[in-house]
C-alpha cells in the first residue's frame, strides 16, 4: 500500500491523489475478497479501480465484482483474469504470484483526470478503411481528452490485430498498453467490467492531467549482423542478404551460429527468435524527419530443409530489415532495467503507479525465481506500487505502432503531467 500522510487531511482531501493497493493468496474467493476489502474499504470513493483475478477463481467470477462493490467505493471497475497475479499487499510489498489462486485490487483517486470506459463487442468490427470516426463512436472515447489507453481483451475474440489497429488509427496519438487474458474452463468471458463479466473487449482512456507512459521490455538480445530480406512470400522468408551477399535464411542463420559462444548455441534450441524492423518517423534537431528503428521479436515457426526457408509468426516485405534474436534472463534483465531507467530520468517526480502484463513465458520461468520483473522496477523506482496480470499476450506501443507481443513485459507508468506545466495539485 502507498504510504499516506496525516497532513493529508489538513488540505482539500478531494484534491489529494493517491493509489492503494491490496494482495490476496487465499483460495476462497469470498476470503479473498473479505481480506482485500478489510484493506481498502476505509477509504473514499476512488474514480477507478483495477480489479486481476487469477483463473483459479474462474468458477465463481462473475460473483467477485458484486462482492468487491458490497465494500469498496470507486466509480469505475474494470479488470482481467490471468494466468498469474501481479500485486502490493497492504505492507506495500509487491508479488508476482503465479499458478495460484490470487486477487489483487488497486484504487486510484487521480485529481484532474478524465476517465473514459469503454466494453467493446469485438464480433464485428468498424471497417478499416472507413472513417476513424466510425472507430471513435463505436468505441465511445473522445480522442481530445485521451492521452493513453489501457486495453483488456477475451482471448476468445476474433481478430485482436485488426482491433488493435483500428484503435491506432482512431487515436493517431494515443499510447496503448494492455494485454489478453488468460483462458479457463468457465462458460462466461475472462474480462471485469462495471458490475459483471465480459467478453470482448474492456478498458478506459485517460487524459486531463495524467497519462500512463508505456514501457515495452521484450527481454531478447540480437545475434548477429542485421539481414535485408530479398524475397519472402507473406510470412515466409525465402532469401536474405548482408555485405552484397545473399543467401537463404537457414544459411544464413547457420552463418550466425558459427560465432556464438558454447553457452548461447545452447539457447538456441529452445530461444530463438527473430526481430522484424519497425521504424517510427519523428522530428529530428534540424526539424527534417529521422526515422528511428525498433526490432517487434516474433516465433520461428517452421523450416523447409529443401529451399532453406524459414516461417515467421509475423507478414513481412521486401526490403525490411530483420536480426536473430536470444532470449535469456540477464539480458532481459538488462533490458528492462535500461528502458525503465530512461523513462525517469526526463521527469522529476516517479510514477505513483506501475500497471505491468507480463507474459506467462516470463516469471520464475525466465528468471529462475520469483518476482523478477517486479524487483528490477523496484530497483529503479523505490517502494513503487505495482499490480497487474500474467497474459496471453501482452499489448503496447513499438516503432509507432501498438503490437500484440510474446515473453514481454509491458509497462504503464502512471504519472502526473499536467497539460499545463505550472500547474500543481495541492
């Protein structure tokens, strides 16, 4: 739980942010809600509150948001199942708890803000190639008082990718971070929502004086020299160059092997990836357009022995730029570490809240023991509360667009940044 201070209440308490947070272990939901309420029901109405159950509860969800609302006052309720919980107990200490029955609540009270919820029916989706306003009605945000977006979807639902992109395309500039919930054996949906369970997809914009800033951690490093594809057929790459020469992609993989040290050919088996370039346009010092390149790390999926092609979980194009790809844990820590360093060091005040979705690949997993993606940030941010789910996919922004990622780590930071900057919360 954050920390709270008795002057508090010696000012205007509606104009007082704060976040509060509560962690349950027990195996019965109505225990689970009792300890978390016990936690946070002393407190005033929030205007939010993030709500991860993990799937051991699946049976009895569409009981849990009744139960919660019985105790706790907040205006709006939205939340995910997942697979593992991500959380802060009321000692403020963080937990990533996975393959085990958890519920973590999280109350944000955010002066300034502007919230806006949406519950999307994803069965059928405005066209593409229609108007964005189309999106911005079917999804009922006003893109002038969104800043960011967080986003939760069924896995059950069609076309996650053309959803995505047509929130890309109705909020041109918008960060959007979120992730897919974790399947169960249940016959309603894995998404919390207002008073019920959902299918589809949920989430709020926020805008006014607050933002949540996006953090990818996609935890792999590059091996390798950077290939130009020559040819490929939708997902499959048949040929790839580097210095004039050309070759197939599994030569030119084997190529690459052939430098790796004994202990990363060992990875190989079990961790390679490839990493597909994006670029972004942005305005350079001279003000003439840079563009700056991204790897999105995609599975290899398949190999043809005859022709040397490789089959990639992504489309690709000519002339892309592609790079292999090994994922291991002290690169990821590394990784993670760097980038959310470098997202403090233009503010001077840290986040007062870390929403993460980190992929079910990651964890224990990965780093061979717990709450690995919880203590590098703690690392970084101190005392940091932190609440979140274990997906099965994780959303957020990379090289100008918003992905749909695998063994990432996605964070929001939530931050005060007032529109205007001589503006302060009492």
């Amino acid at each position: 739980m954050g920390s709270f201070s008795p002057l508090d209440w010696f000012q205007s308490r509606s104009r007082q942010p704060y976040c509060r947070t509560a962690l349950s272990e027990s195996p019965s939901l109505e225990s689970a809600v009792k300890e978390v309420a016990e936690s946070l029901s002393r407190y005033e109405r929030a205007d939010l509150a993030l709500v991860f159950a993990s799937t051991d509860y699946a049976s009895d969800l569409p009981r849990l948001l009744p139960l919660l609302r019985e105790r706790i006052g907040a205006r709006y309720w939205i939340g995910s199942v997942g697979g593992g919980v991500i959380g802060t107990d009321v000692n403020g200490e963080a937990s990533e708890l996975e393959q085990k029955p958890a519920l973590s609540v999280s109350l944000l009270h955010l002066p300034g803000s502007v919230l806006q919820p949406f519950c999307l029916d994803t069965d059928s989706l405005p066209d593409l190639d229609g108007s964005s306003m189309l999106w911005q009605d079917w999804v009922g945000v006003n893109p002038s008082l969104n800043r960011s977006m967080v986003l939760f979807v069924d896995p059950t639902s069609a076309s996650i990718n053309d959803l995505i992109s047509g929130l890309d395309y109705a909020y041109p500039n918008t960060s959007i971070i979120g992730g897919i919930a974790s399947p169960h054996n249940a016959s309603h949906g894995s998404l919390l929502f207002d008073q019920g369970v959902k299918n589809g997809a949920v989430g709020f914009a926020i805008g006014g004086d607050w933002t949540f800033e996006a953090v990818v951690a996609q935890g792999c490093k590059p091996i390798g020299p950077v290939f130009a594809i020559e040819q490929v057929q939708r997902n499959v790459l048949l040929e790839l160059s580097h210095d004039n020469h050309r070759d197939s992609p599994v030569a030119c993989l084997q190529s690459v092997l052939a430098e790796l040290s004994e202990e990363d050919r060992d990875l190989v088996r079990h961790s390679l990836f490839l990493g597909i370039e994006r670029r972004d346009l942005v305005i350079g010092g001279e003000g003439f357009p840079m563009a700056q390149a991204a790897f999105l790390v995609r599975n290899l999926i398949g190999v043809d022995p005859t022709n040397g092609a490789v089959a990639v979980a992504e489309r690709m194009r000519v002339g892309q730029n592609v790079q292999f790809q090994l994922r291991e844990e002290s690169s990821s820590r590394r990784e993670a570490d760097q980038l959310l360093r470098a997202s403090i060091e233009n503010f001077d005040e840290p986040p007062i809240f870390g929403l993460l979705m980190a992929c079910l690949g990651r964890g224990s997993g990965l780093y061979g023991v717990k709450n690995g993606d919880v203590d590098i940030a703690r690392n970084v941010i101190n005392r940091l509360p932190i609440s979140g789910f274990f997906c099965n996919g994780e959303i957020g922004p990379l090289g100008g667009a918003t992905h749909v990622h695998g063994y990432t780590a996605c964070w929001g930071l939530l931050r005060y940044v007032p529109s205007d900057p001589k503006k302060k919360i009492n």
